[in-house]
C-alpha cells in the first residue's frame, strides 16, 4: 500500500557533510527539503493485493444502481398517425395549410403505476437544436433586459421584422417555438395538466426579464411556430423558456407540463392533440411522454447496463489478476530482475 | 586564451586559439597552421640596457610582441587610413569630429520602451507554433469563421506572449538597471589641466583617463604612462578572460614624461588604430608624437573591465568605447541547441498536425454529405434556415454548398486547434526553469574549494543530461586540478626524486622583515644538503644553475604580501602558466627565492644572498619552438642564456658531444617521470661570450624594432641564439588528479556511457593519468595509433579494426562456449595522438577511426589542437543519434564543448573561456555522476512525460469536441463553453503537469547513484519515443470516448441542454486528464497533492461561475445538472471507464514486464536496498584521490 515515506536518509547527508559554514558570503546553497528535492512524499507502487483490490471495490460499487431502474414511463408517436390517411401523401401541405384541422385525439394506456407527479415531456426527433446555426441565433441580453431591446445583431435571419424594429424575443430559437398542445382526460373526466414551474426558476427569475414583452413576435412572411402572448412577459412564458434551453442532441424531450394525479396500471388516458408544429419538413418525428422521475433523473436503461458491465469486467479482471499472480509470482524488489542482472549466470530468464 | 602558459609547458598544451572559431579544415592537416592559433598577449617587455646598472630610458625598447604576429597575418599590414580609426590625444572634439565614434555608454539591454513590443513579439514569433496560433486567431476574427468569440480565441496565444514578454521584460529590466549602474560609474578624465570626475558614459574617445589602483577600466585604452618609472601598470582581467593572475602592461618611453603628473600641462599626439574588433588579444596601433611614429601592440593597451592592480595610477587615451571595446564586442552568449526530447517532439507535432488535418477532413466530407442530403430541407428546417425570408430571399450566411464546405474546413481548424498543445510550450519552459533552479540549488553539485555553485546557462537542453552516450573529457583541470606540484628534478644525470620531507618553511629576511613564499613544497634532503653544504663542487654549481634557471626563465612577477603579523611577509608568485609557478615555488623552497621583477632586472635570494640579475633580452614561448629563453646579465658579469623546453623540442638543441651519459641518463629519467603522469621539462644553458652577445644583441634590437613580420623575425633571432645549449636537467611536475575523478568514471561506465580523453599531454603522461584515474585498466588491449603519414594511419586504422573485431569474435566465442554472458568481453582502448589526428580527420579515414572507437571502450587522443577535440566531437556527432557531452576547462575546449550537444564548462582554475561557451558549469568533474546520473535522469523522465501527457491530455479534449461535433449535423457546435475551452490548457490543467515535471521523482538520489545502470533508461529513450506516443494516443481515443459516450448515452432522449451536458463534459475531461497523471505520478508530496487536487477544485469554480453569468445560454445548468443522481453516476463511470484500460496494462506492465526502474522503484519501497547498500558505497567520497606514483609499480 501507499508507505509515506520521509526520505529521511538524505536529509543528514546534505547537513551532515558541511556542518561549519566556512566563509560568509559562502555560495553554498542552504540546505532545506524543498530545494534538495526530498520533500516528503508516498510512493504509490501497484501491488498485486492494491490491484486485487481496486478491481473488486470498482466492481462491487458498480452493481450498486441496479436497484434503480424501477421508473417508468410511457411514450407515444404521432406525428404520422395525427395526420388524415387521405393527407398522408402531402404532410407538409396539411402542416401548413391554415385550413385543415390539425386537432387529433390519441390513447395512452399506463403501462405501469406512476406516482405523481407524472412529467409530461414532446419529444422531437431529427431536430438539430444543436446546430450552429441556430445555437447562436439569439440574443440573451435581450431577453433579459428591455434596455437590450434593440440587441438583435447575433439574432439572424430573425432579428428585425420587415419595418426595422426589433423583434422581441429574436433570434431563430425563439421564432421556432414548438406550438402542439395536448389536453388529457381520464374516463371523460379531465386531467389537470400543471403548466406552472416547467421552467427553471433560475431562467425565470434571472434570464428572463419580467418588463420585457413579445414584440412584433411571427410578424413576418413565415410562421415557424407558437406565438406569443404580447401582453405577458417573457419570465412568465414557460414554455418559451423551457424552448429556449436548446437541446444537447437531435433528439430531445421538453418538458411540457405535469400531471399532479397518480395514474393506475393500464388506464386508458385520452389525449387531445392540437397537431402545429411542422416537422414534416426535416423529416423529424414527434412523441409526447409521460415519465416519472426520481433523485437520479429520468427512466434510464443505459446507465445500469454500464454500469453492470463495468462492474462484471472489473470482478473478471480482479480474477484474472488472482491468477496470473498465482501462476507467474514475483518478488517485488528483487535485484535479480534488474535488466543487467538477469543475463547473469544463474537467473535463466 | 584562457590560458597562455607563456614560456613553458612541459608537455606542452595545444595552442589555445583566441576565438572559438569553427574547424577550418586546413587547420586539421597542416601541423604548422596550428602555429598561428597561439597569441600572446602579456609579459613581453624587455628593458634591454648596455650597462645593466643603470639603464637609460632612451635607450630602452620596447615591442608589442609577437600576439600581432598571431592574428591571421592581418597585422603583417600597415594599416591603411581608410581603415583606420584616428585618435588625437586629448583631443576629444578633433577625434570626433569627422566619424562620430561611440561614446562610453553601453546597452546591454535588447529592447528600450517604445521598441519593447515590437521587436520582442518579433522575436517570439520566430517559434512556427506561435505563427499557427496567431494564424488561426486571425482566420477566427472573420466573422464567417468566428467559431469562438473574438477575445476567447486570442486569450491563449496572448497569454503565452505575455508570459513570455514579462520574463524578457525582466530580464532587460535587469540588465538596463545594470547599464545604468555601469553607465554612472565615475572615472577621472582630464579636462583644462586637471582630472575631473565624470561619468563613464560621458567618456568619449581621445579624452585623457586617469585610473587609481584597483579602479575597474572604463574603456578600451592605450597606456601614456604610469606610476612605475618605466611604464608598467599591473592589470588584473577576470572579468575579460577570467584569469586571476596579474597581466603587464606597458607604457611607451615617449609618452612617460608627457603627462600632467609630471608638470607638462598636455600632451597631443595622434594615435592611428585598427576598426575595433574582437580580438581580446590583438591590437595594432601606431603614435604619432613629436613628430616620431612609435608602432603599437597588445601590451600597449588596457582593456575595459579590467583591474589595475599593483600600480597607484595608469593615464591613457581612449580609443574604444563604449559598445565598440573589445569586452563588448566579446558578450555574445552560446549559440542555442535544442534538446533532442524537442526535436523529437517536433516530429509528433507534425504527426498531431496530421490527426488535426484528418480529423477536421472528416468533419468537413460528412459537413458536405449531409448538406448535399438535406438541401432540399434547408431552407425549411427551423435550425437551418437558409433563406432569409425578411430579405427577398437572400441566403442567410449560406454561400453555397463547396463554399460552406471550405468554411467548415477552415472552422474545424479553429475548433480542433488546441491540439497542437500551445501550452506545451510555455510549461516546458517553465519546468526548464524549474528543473535548473533545482540544479542549481543542489548542495551535491556546490564546490567548496572554489565557491562556485552549478551555473545553468542554456535553459532548453536540461532534458539532454539524461541521455548522453559520449562524454568528452579534457584532461588538464578537468580530469586534475591544474594545480601544479614540482615533484622530481633530474640535474646533470642525477635523479633527485627521493624521499621529500617539510624541511620548515624557507624564508629569507629583508631588513627586519621575514618574507617567505606562499606555499612550500616539500624538498629533497638530498639536493637540499647538496645547495646548503656550501662546498663548491661541479655537482652545486650545476644545481645552482638549475635552480637559477627555474628561478629567472620565466615571466613570474613576484607580489609581495601582508599578513597580520607585520613582521612577516608573503611572496606572492603571480604568473600566466601554474607549471611555471611551480617551478619557481620551487627554486623558492631550494633557496633561490625570486623577490622582486622589474622590466630590467630580477632579484633572486640566492641562498640568503641577494642578488640582481638584469634581464637582457626574453624569448617568448612560441608552439614552434616549444621553448622559451632568457639572456641574464650576471652579477660577475657575465650572460648567460637560460632555456627550458618540452623534450621533444630540447633535445635538438642540446649540444650532445658532450657528457651523452648524462643526455641518457636525463632521457630515462624523463621517461619514468612521464611515466608516472608528471608533466616534464628540459632545463639548458649556455654562456655568451661577449662576440655572441653582441650579434645576438643586434640582432633582437633590429627585430624588436621591426615593423613587419617582427614574431617571426624574433623566432628566427631566438632559433639562432638556442643552440648547442648544456643541458642542466630535467623536471617532473605533478598535476594532480581531481577528487573522485576514478571513482566518476567507473560510474560513467558502469552507466554505459563512454568517456573519451581528450588531452594537449604526451601520449606516456596521458596514458598514465588514464591509469591513474581508471580510465585504462590492466586487462585492457591498447591500440595505440601514432602515424607520420596518411597511409600509415590507414595501415594501422586497418590492422586495429581487424584486431578489435578478432577480439570482440574470441570473447563471444568464449561466451558461447562457457555460457556465461557479457563480463567475458576483452576491453579495448584506443590510444592516438594528435599527428596521426591530422591524418584522419575531415578525410576518407574518419570512417576507419570511427568504426575502431565506437568498438573500443575506451579513447585517449593525446597532443590534440582544440580544433581536433571538436573534430573528434563531431566524428560522433554526425555519425550516430548518440547524445555527446563535452567537458573542459580551458579557452582550448571552447570549440569542442560548443561543438558537442551538451557543454559543460569547469569554472576552476583556467579562465572562464570554456564556461562563457558552456551550457552548464561547475566546479568538479565528479558533479557529473549527480550531474547525469540523477539530474538528467530526472529531467528526462519529467521532460519526457510531460510532453507526452500535454499531447495527451490536448488530445482528450480535442476528441471529445470532435466527437459531438459528429451530433450537430457537423456544424461545429461546441458543447464546452468557448471560456472552458480557452481555460482548459490555462487553468484546468496546466499547474500539476508543471508540478510534475518540475518536482517527481520516479527514483532517489540514493538508487541512482547507486545503480548507474539505470541511466539506461534515457539512453535507450524509454520514456518518450514513437510508440508510446501512439499508444498514449489510442488511450486518448479511448478516453475521450468514454467520456463522450457515457453522457450520450445517459442523456439521450432527455431534457438536457447544450450548456448541461457541456459542463458534465468538461469536468469529467479535467477530473479524468488530472486523475491519468495522478496515476502516473511517482511521488505524492504536498505540491503535488495541492495542485492535482487544486486544479480539480478550479475547474469545478470556474465552470459553476461561467454558469452564473446570466447573459450566458448556459446560466445556472450546472447546478440543475448535479441536482441529479445521473450527473454524478456519469462522471464516476465515465473515470473508471475510461482509465481501466490503462491501469489493466499498467499493472500488468509493472508486475510482469518490470523495467529496471520499476524494479528500483520496488526496492526503494520494500527495503532490499539498503540490505544491498550497507556494503557498498553509497556516494563518492570525498577524499582526495591518489597520485599517480602509488599505482605505479
């Protein structure tokens, strides 16, 4: 194991040798451990039993979360099936169109007990919010303070509306808001679906600023998505703030609202699905989810089987350490091993 | 020039050449061009007088002797007035009327402080890493490009300038408070009659300068006279060449009287000088005053940074000032060497380039694909957005799809670009300085006896100690202290070599003081009786007249010092040559104490009698002759002719008709002195009648005198005056060996390094010193190699390659038939000298010697020119990769130590020449056992790491850009915050790998030395070479998928953000990057554990106050980020992942493939060493080290 170690020896042979400073203005370096260099230290050496050990604790740690993978969740496609059959050949015709009826009902049987509160998530596929291009379309002084109104430089193409003046919030982030809505029920009686808090309070309170409102929001030709409300402020805006926090990967589930009720196994919840938002165009699928959480995050599956599988490598190396060290022993510090010893007669390898 | 040993030298050192100058080749074949290497620049002043008693001033002449000769003949010339420079005496306005020469001040500072910034970035930018930096921070400010924000992307590059500018803005700091402390300095210039104080600076040339005793010279200056009645003034120049003893200087007859002292109100004249140059040795002048035209020399003119010693005050013109005296035209440093670990690294840098090249391609191609997939959904994606619809339908930013394609080339680049690690580069010299401060502070490496404590004087080649393969060694005070000790003498035949004894100490009485010399050496009782006894017998009078001659031939000037006792004085003999001092403390202890030396005469107490002996004329030490002589004028009055030579040069001159027993008998006395490692010297005379006297005395007067060609018309006078001399005897003088030099060298070996003498001696005095400090040993096989012609020296070269490879053949033979491996092999040592050298070198036959030396074990090259020491350096050099490593002392190993990797000055007794030109100095030659052996080691080991772990940890972060950026549609995006990504090499994790590199140890001092074998290690570049980098770089791969992986797979299909994911990247990079150094870290002490610790902790604050900047995207995602259990489950798994592979190999590695420094790791820890160590010795100690007579049979 790790020996601390004072390098004692050293020490009296640098003050021992010279103990009489002979001349004043004597150049020979003072004596200290610092500048000998031999500061006390511990020398960490890879034994067998420190490598044995390792390998077992990492491996017991790591079956630890198997306890955890008792969440549940339940998702749910319907970008395609909330389209008309007969619409199905032009969906980007039926997204677009301000005709057509966009509302679409859908069932979600409850595959397991979710205690409340249950998250309600849309998830959106093939969407690059990560994209350059669009992760830098904003402007993040604007939305905090009505002072940055005019802040627009790093918004384009959606910074000024055809007039010249500021677009609030600008930026392709905020003009591409997701706008589908959902309403659910529960044998016909309706599930309170709590919009408050979806966002972080730390958005809400400090990024986003309660004296700025929506200005000249989706004014221009082209529509990409929600619009805003003009007469509340952004820091009441949740989902405009939930949006906002652009997504790590091209698939990414936003959090849209909660349902404060526990739901049983096998319920039937009926869901009315206001169909907005185009993805047809980029080809991305959408999914509305509903998931509880717990203390580690949301349902995970990877994060267990990684964890096991690490866990097991590490306890199959720790046996095969066990072994090799039984089969090809060796003393640790022997001098015979040193590279100019071994060619010497009587140590054959 | 360190080192001029005027007149004599036993075996005669090679001839020091004034300037390092590089190897011509001409100067390797020709034994007679070495002749023109030799300057001289002291002692060369002869009083010469008809009537000793009372010499006549005008009467009297004097020469700047032969140094002028030296310089390339250039000085044969008269100097034309187009290349001269024309001083008027006194006359400082006239002087500078027409050429406005440079004033006294002197800058030594690079830069002042409007040019600080341009010129020093100028200089910066000469790295072609800082070009690439600079390069791509421009291509980030086009806005098309801008990947990071513009401040973001120059912070790094400016923070290396910086840094970098702030230690040179020190460094000039310092030296311009020194040119200013300089610069004010107040000197006495004559002004209207009388000597005024006025600032050095304000000195200008042609002004008047009086100096005091033990004043420091302002200026270049041509002496008019001074205190002495006959001109001379004592000069003390270590600060020019490092020599402590006394130089003198002389002032011209014609000038003496004409100065303000002596009550004339002004002297005028016109001094017409050479350009200035460099030539510390060299000065060619001539006065015009009083209408006579007076030639200058060397010994004319005083050079600044001297000291006047001896002499209460010296008046001179000056001709050089300021930046033009010959002190500064001297202050140039070392040409810079790399080290070998960066020329190494250089070539992984270009293969880093190339990942970089490759990996930027592949963005780029899978940029291009995808967009050439999806245009048609460009426009129409909400993160695309192509048109801007506002505009009619103008692209926004979108230039078409092979444009963007160029851009995200371009963009890769700036995204990808921290993988040539620009900090590498400022911590490597950081850790230099680091590594050198700990050299330096090394109480193992400090020399008492000379104060001096280890010099780093190149910062860029520390790493280098820890793989030298060759080391080159000069003998004299390297190998031996260069304190000369007499030893034996020889006189008419008889050998007194006897038993010495401390017979008191020898001192003469001068009225009622007692003065004795300085130092006793111990006497033989038997010549000591011989002198005392007082009866006359031929057997006295030959040693009287050996003593005399030991006493008078040479230019020794006695001093004479207080003690605190008043009564008691010292006799202080200062001179040029340690072998001539010798002698004279010598003669002292046998009672022929020289007390007084003027430029006319001596004074010798001859055995209590006091006697002057007028010194008519002086033949210098030349390396043709490799003698030098003396005329005396008697007190009995007769002339006598004093000579002392090496043997070689001797023995043709000596008259042999006579006594030829005593020539024998002389020669195999000088055979066995040299054979025991004692320097030899032949000692004649001869009486002038007065016939001789007088054609001789023409003779040097016209010579003296002579314009042109004067050394050379002297040298014929001195050849002919040198001739069918009797021979007195002979002496030995011991240099003695170094402490702990065998001991140094059996570890040398024991580390496989090889050690090549190197010396100026004779082959019998350098084979016995070799012996004497275990470099030969008796089971050796010696080839020895001593050729007049080039055929013989390829006959031999040829007969000594078949016989070393006939030997190497038996010995394996024996091995194989024995089975017992490697002790059986005959060792060879190679013995050549000089002549056969000038045969070989620069010639077919190089490739012969080099074949014959790298068999052999061993080298000595004896009677080398300094030229030759550098051919042989580069014989290596530029045939194998071996590191070499050259050692010296003298101004005669300048070219070899410049010549080699690694140069190493001794700062001991010969000048300082050799340490100005070294890359490291010290006081002993037994430092380099710690020098090497544990520093070098250290510093390679941590030098080599270091390199490796900056591309490393480099790599990681680049990998783990690169891949997210294969999940943004390949558009670059960085999930790490652009701050992160700038701090990352700043902050992150810069502090531990400087720790590092400076302070681990991966052994002790205490192993190493004791096991020299392990300096291996670096000799065989196990710490860094090409495939441990590629296998560091397929862990980088590993690791930073890992750490990309892990989050990406957890994280997928959730709420996180950009800035959420970002951070956990970031940490888990820093914690994994600091925690792989961690383990590779040999010793935890608390630096260590502070700055691995530290640094983890800064990141941790540095993410979470990026992330508490509101106008941020990222605002407050670090904090919902740990709020849950998958951050912290991610970054364990994400360290353990990704480190198990390397721990696996590494435990693996230490346990069943140990290398040696794992094995003596194992040992330090589990204490079979010390079991080892209580019968061995541990360091070298620090007795002084046998003289060569006990090891002789």
């Amino acid at each position: 194991m790790m020996n601390s170690n004072g390098a004692s020896s050293s020490a009296s042979d640098g003050g021992g040798r010279d103990s009489n400073p002979p001349k004043r203005n004597s150049k020979k370096p003072k004596y200290s451990r610092f500048t000998q260099q031999e500061l006390p230290a511990c020398k960490p050496i890879l034994t067998p039993g420190i490598v044995i050990l390792t390998f077992a604790v990492i491996g017991v740690i790591f079956f630890i979360p198997i306890g955890l993978a008792s969440l549940s969740a339940s998702e749910h496609r319907y970008d395609l099936d909330c389209i008309p059959k007969e619409l199905r050949n032009d969906k980007l015709g039926f997204i677009q169109s301000g005709q057509t009826n966009k509302t679409c009902t859908r069932s979600v049987v409850v595959p397991r007990y979710m205690k409340s509160p249950v998250f309600i998530y849309y998830e959106l596929d093939n969407f690059y919010q990560n994209h350059r291009r669009y992760v830098k379309s904003r402007s993040d002084k604007q939305l905090r303070s009505k002072k940055y109104e005019q802040d627009t430089s790093t918004c384009a193409p959606e910074s000024t509306s055809a007039d010249g003046s500021p677009i609030v919030p600008c930026g392709l982030i905020a003009w591409s808001l997701f706008n589908d809505t959902y309403s659910f029920s529960l044998n016909n009686e309706p599930l309170v679906v709590n919009k408050k808090n979806i966002a972080w309070g730390s958005d809400k309170y400090r990024k986003f600023g309660s004296d700025v409102y929506p200005k000249n929001f989706q004014s221009g030709q082209l529509i990409g998505g929600a619009k805003l409300n003009a007469s509340i402020p952004l820091s009441e805006q949740e989902d405009l703030i939930v949006w906002m926090r652009t997504a790590a990967l091209s698939t990414f589930r936003k959090l849209y609202g909660r349902i404060e009720e526990d739901l049983q196994q096998n319920q039937r919840i009926t869901v009315v699905i206001e169909n907005n938002y185009n993805t047809y165009s980029f080809g991305g699928k959408k999914k509305l989810v509903l998931s509880t959480t717990s203390w580690i995050g949301g349902k995970n599956d990877f994060l267990g089987v990684a964890y096991l599988t690490v866990g097991g490598l590490c306890l199959f190396l720790a046996l095969v350490f066990i072994l090799l060290y039984l089969f090809k022993p060796r003393t640790l510090g022997d001098p015979s091993y040193l590279s100019w010893n071994r060619n010497a007669p009587g140590y054959s390898n | 020039m360190a080192h001029e040993r005027p007149l004599l030298d036993p075996s005669p050192r090679p001839p020091a050449t004034a300037e390092p100058a590089p190897p011509v080749a001409s100067s390797f074949r020709f034994p007679s061009s070495r002749r023109s290497a030799r300057s001289r620049a002291s002692t060369d002043h002869i009083s010469f007088a008809i009537d000793p008693a009372s010499p006549k001033p005008s009467s009297a002449v004097r020469y700047g002797s032969r140094a002028e000769s030296d310089r390339s003949g250039a000085s044969q010339k008269e100097i034309s007035d187009d290349d001269a420079r024309l001083v008027f005496i006194n006359d400082p306005e006239k002087t500078n009327e027409r050429l406005d020469f440079a004033g006294n001040a002197i800058r030594t500072g690079k830069y002042s402080v409007l040019t600080f910034l341009p010129r020093n970035l100028f200089e910066q930018f000469h790295r072609v890493a800082y070009l690439y930096f600079l390069a791509i921070a421009i291509l980030n400010q086009l806005p098309q490009l801008a990947v990071f924000g513009r401040g973001a992307s120059i912070l790094p590059l400016a923070f290396v300038l910086l840094v970098t500018a702030v230690k040179d803005a020190y460094e000039d700091f310092r030296r311009h408070r020194s040119d200013r402390i300089e610069n004010s300095r107040l000197a006495l210039a004559l002004d209207n009659l009388s000597f005024v104080h006025k600032c050095w600076k304000d000195l200008r040339v042609g002004e008047v300068i009086k100096i005091s005793a033990n004043d420091t010279i302002p200026c270049d200056m041509v002496l008019l006279s001074t205190s002495d009645p006959t001109g001379v003034a004592y000069l003390q120049t270590i600060n020019l060449d490092g020599e402590s003893n006394l130089k003198t200087r002389y002032a011209k007859q014609e000038t003496l009287s004409k100065t303000p002292d002596n009550g004339i109100p002004s002297i005028s004249g016109v001094i017409r000088c050479e350009k200035p140059n460099r030539n510390i040795y060299g000065f060619q002048a001539n006065m015009e005053i009083d209408g006579k035209r007076i030639s200058l020399g060397p010994s004319n003119i005083i050079l600044r940074g001297c000291e006047l010693k001896n002499t209460s005050w010296a008046i001179g013109v000056v001709v050089y000032a300021g930046r033009e005296t010959k002190v500064m035209l001297n202050s140039s440093g070392a040409p810079s060497k790399r080290s070998r670990l960066e020329s190494h690294m250089n070539r992984e840098t270009i293969l880093l380039s190339f990942l970089l090249i490759i990996l930027c391609s592949i963005v780029t191609f899978l940029a291009g694909f995808w967009l050439g997939h999806h245009k048609k959904e460009l426009n129409s994606s909400p993160y695309f957005r192509k048109s801007n619809f506002g505009r009619d339908g103008d692209n926004y930013n979108y230039y078409g799809i092979g444009m963007e394609i160029f851009l995200t080339f371009l963009k890769s680049v700036i995204v990808f670009q921290i993988m040539i690690p620009i900090s590498l580069y400022i911590s490597m010299e950081l850790v230099r300085l680091g590594q050198a401060y700990f050299m330096i502070r090394d109480s193992n490496l400090y020399d008492e006896a000379s104060n001096s404590r280890f010099q780093c004087r190149a910062l860029n080649i520390n790493e280098d100690l820890g793989q030298i393969k060759y080391v080159f060694s000069d003998k004299t005070g390297t190998l031996t202290e260069n304190k000369m000790e007499f030893q034996c003498a020889s006189i008419r035949g008889v050998d007194y070599s006897g038993e010495k004894v401390t017979v008191g100490e020898y001192s003469i009485k001068v009225g009622d003081q007692v003065w004795r010399p300085k130092m006793n050496i111990k006497t033989d009782p038997e010549l000591l009786g011989l002198l005392r006894g007082g009866r006359e017998s031929e057997r006295r009078k030959y040693a009287c007249d050996f003593l005399l001659a030991l006493a008078a031939c040479n230019t020794i000037v006695p001093l004479v010092v207080d003690t605190t006792d008043p009564k008691l004085k010292l006799v202080d003999y200062q001179g040029e040559s340690p072998d001539e001092q010798a002698l004279v403390y010598a003669a002292a202890s046998y009672g022929f104490v020289l007390v007084e030396r003027t430029s006319g005469h001596i004074v010798i107490d001859v055995l209590g009698d006091r006697q002057r002996f007028d010194v008519l004329g002086l033949h210098e030490f030349d390396s043709d002759r490799k003698r030098m002589s003396v005329i005396i004028g008697c007190p009995d009055k007769t002339v006598k002719l004093f000579v002392k030579g090496a043997d070689s040069s001797m023995f043709g001159v000596i008259d042999k008709s006579r006594n030829m027993d005593v020539v024998r008998a002389t020669e195999s006395h000088l055979h066995s002195y040299s054979s025991i490692g004692l320097r030899t010297l032949v000692v004649g005379m001869r009486e002038l009648n007065s016939s001789e006297f007088e054609e001789w005395q023409s003779a040097y007067e016209k010579a003296s005198t002579a314009l042109f060609g004067r050394a050379s018309l002297l040298r014929t006078v001195a050849a002919n005056i040198e001739t069918n001399l009797q021979l007195l005897g002979a002496s030995g003088i011991e240099d003695k060996l170094q402490d702990g030099v065998p001991e140094a060298i059996e570890s040398l070996r024991q580390a496989n390094i090889k050690v090549w003498v190197l010396t100026g001696d004779k082959q019998e005095t350098a084979i016995s010193i070799g012996y004497s400090c275990k470099l030969l040993t008796n089971e050796m096989t010696q080839i020895i190699i001593n050729s007049h012609s080039k055929e013989s020296c390829r006959k031999s070269l040829l007969d000594a390659f078949t016989m070393s490879t006939k030997i190497s053949a038996m010995a394996s033979n024996a091995q194989n038939s024995v089975g017992d491996a490697g002790s059986n092999k005959v060792p060879l040592a190679l013995i050549i000298d000089g002549t056969s050298l000038v045969y070989i070198l620069e010639t077919e036959l190089e490739e012969e010697l080099f074949k014959v030396a790298t068999i052999c074990d061993v080298v000595l090259c004896c009677r080398v020119a300094p030229l030759q020491k550098a051919g042989i350096v580069a014989l290596i050099k530029n045939r194998t990769d071996d590191m070499t490593l050259a050692i010296g002392d003298g101004a005669n190993d300048v070219s070899m130590i410049q010549m080699a990797d690694v140069g190493i000055g001794i700062s001991g007794q010969e000048g300082r020449q050799a340490v100005m030109a070294s890359d490291f100095a010290m006081g002993q030659f037994r430092f380099l056992v710690p020098l090497l052996l544990v520093h070098g080691h250290w510093n390679y080991q941590r030098m080599a790491y270091m390199i490796l772990y900056n591309f490393y940890r480099n790599a990681v972060f680049v990998f783990t850009l690169f891949w997210y950026v294969l999940y943004t549609a390949f558009s670059l995006t960085t999930a790490v915050t652009e701050w992160s990504s700038v701090l990352y090499s700043v902050i992150y994790t810069a502090l531990p790998t400087i720790i590092i590199g400076i302070l681990d140890k991966d052994l002790s001092r205490k192993t190493l030395m004791k096991y020299p074998q392990l300096y291996g290690a670096g000799q065989r570049e196990e710490r860094y070479n090409l495939w441990m980098f590629i296998f560091t770089m397929l862990d980088t791969i590993w690791q930073s998928a890992a750490i990309f992986f892990i989050p990406l797979l957890a994280y997928r299909h959730s709420t996180v953000d950009i800035s959420g994911i970002g951070d956990l990247w970031t940490l888990a990079v820093v914690i994994l990057v600091n925690l792989h150094l961690g383990m590779d870290v040999f010793r935890w002490n608390w630096l260590t554990h502070v700055s691995i610790w530290g640094c983890i902790v800064a990141t941790a604050i540095c993410v979470i106050i990026i992330d508490c900047i509101p106008i941020l995207p990222g605002y407050w995602a670090i904090f919902e980020m740990m709020k849950q259990g998958l951050f912290w489950f991610c970054l364990l798994g994400i360290i353990i992942a990704a480190l198990i592979p390397r721990f696996v190999v590494k435990a693996f590695m230490e346990y069943f493939k140990p290398s040696d420094i794992q094995v003596a790791r194992e040992m330090e820890k589990y204490g079979s060493l010390n079991e080892v160590a209580a019968n061995t010795v541990r360091e070298i100690p620090m007795t002084s080290f046998a003289n060569a007579n006990q090891r002789i049979p």
